[in-house]
C-alpha cells in the first residue's frame, strides 16, 4: 500500500514496506524481514539502519543474530512533528538571517533586472505586471509619460486595462506629452506643449519597475522593464518635479 503521507516525512517507499514488514512479523531477523517486505537482504539491512535512526525500529542481539522489533505506529507522528518543527526553524531561519544574507551576494543592479519584450504579447504583459505590482503597493499609484502617437497602439491587446485599473481602485498621474489623452475615473492629466512632430514614447513608473515601451518600424511594438529601485526612483523624482511646475 502506498502512503504520501508517510513519504512526506522522509520515508521511502522501502523503508514503509519494511516497517510494515516488522508490524506483521513482530521480532524477526534480517532474512524473515527480506522475505516478508519482497527486497533482497542487503537493502534490507541498509533500510533497517535507517528506521533506528529514526527511531522506528529497535533490534536486541540473540546469539550472533539480531532481531528487528518495530516501534508502535505512534512514533510516526513524533517524528511528523519533529520534521514540522525542523520546517518551521528553518522558516524561521530563512526569513531572519539566510535570505537576507544572501540576498546582500546579489550585485545591486545587472542583466538580470533588465527585460525586453515585444509585440502584443509584450505589451499586455508588461501592462499586466503594472496593474499586478501596483496592485501591491501601500499607495496603489503609478505614473506616465504618454506621447500622443503611442496611444493607438499602447491598449490595442488589452483594451479593458483602463476598466481593470479602476476595478482595481490603482490611480494614475499623467503627463501627456503632445495634446490627446482621455480622463477617466481615477487619473489626474497634465500636458506638455510640443511643436512639430513628437515620437511614440511611453513610460511608466512604478517603483521598483520602469517600464519603457516604444514603436519600431512598421508600428511593430517594443518595452523594456528595468527591475531598480534607483532606476525608479530617479525617473519618479523628475516625474514629481515636473508636475509641479505644470
């Protein structure tokens, strides 16, 4: 018979059959236990030493053989909970000085912070992971840069993002480069004048994320989001100065 639960506590389907061997048999040396679990006398022996380890197993010398006694079943469950207490110490462990030590080996910034997507796909999933780590935030609240040629493109594959947003209850400042640019619930709109023509630029701020998305040749789209609170965090100080002042 197969029992997960007793695999979850680091037995191996073995050592479960010879334990269940020995709950049979009662005291037995090492040739009745082979016989009796179906596994050769060697992994046997291997399996035995391992159940006194753990506590389940207990042999008394006869002659010069040994016989295997099981200990009752209800020695499973001190060892489920010694296992569950090693967890929660290591949990404990983790979030209290490992992790935190570990993650001080990480260089603050690298390649691993930058990620490049393009097409639809792209674009609906960075506008995802704004929506889903803004969602997180204390303040749900971002910001942008939106230049007026980005727009037919920027909601084209996933054109209920605004809806979701305020669903979501996120607000959003804007500061639209070019005139254009629709108000909705939950977003404040500022412009910048430009005279003559103006690229296809969108860029959204979300600490501890920027996201940058762009128009290719053909209107093929493309975004980089930079994963650094730095990154962030600049790109915020010039966004708040310049609303200020508009």
């Amino acid at each position: 018979m197969h029992y997960p639960a007793l695999e979850n506590i680091g037995l191996s389907q073995r050592e479960v059959s010879i334990y269940r061997a020995l709950l049979a048999l009662g005291p037995s040396p090492i040739r009745a236990i082979a016989e009796k679990a179906d596994i050769n006398r060697g992994t046997t022996y291997d399996c035995l030493k391992v159940l006194l380890q753990k506590g389940l197993v207990s042999y008394l010398p006869k002659g010069k053989r040994r016989l295997f006694s099981p200990q009752p079943p209800e020695v499973l469950l001190q060892l489920a909970e010694q296992r569950q207490q090693s967890l929660d110490d290591a949990i404990t462990k983790l979030k209290t000085s490992i992790i935190p030590e570990l993650t001080h080996l990480q260089p603050d910034f690298s390649a691993a912070n930058v990620q490049f997507y393009e097409g639809d796909d792209g674009i609906e999933f960075v506008l995802r992971d704004i929506l889903n780590s803004v969602s997180t935030l204390p303040e749900r609240r971002y910001c942008v840069f939106s230049s007026k040629p980005i727009r037919d493109h920027l909601y084209r594959p996933f054109p209920n993002y605004t809806v979701q947003r305020i669903q979501r209850g996120i607000q959003v400042q804007v500061i639209a480069i070019g005139d254009g640019g629709e108000d909705a619930k939950l977003s404040e709109r500022k412009w910048i004048k430009t005279e003559g023509k103006v690229d296809a630029a969108y860029i959204a701020i979300y600490p501890p994320k920027c996201a940058v998305i762009s128009l290719a040749s053909n209107n093929y789209p493309t975004a980089v989001v930079i994963d650094s609170k730095e990154v962030a965090g600049a790109q915020q100080i010039i966004f708040d100065t310049l609303w200020r002042l508009l």
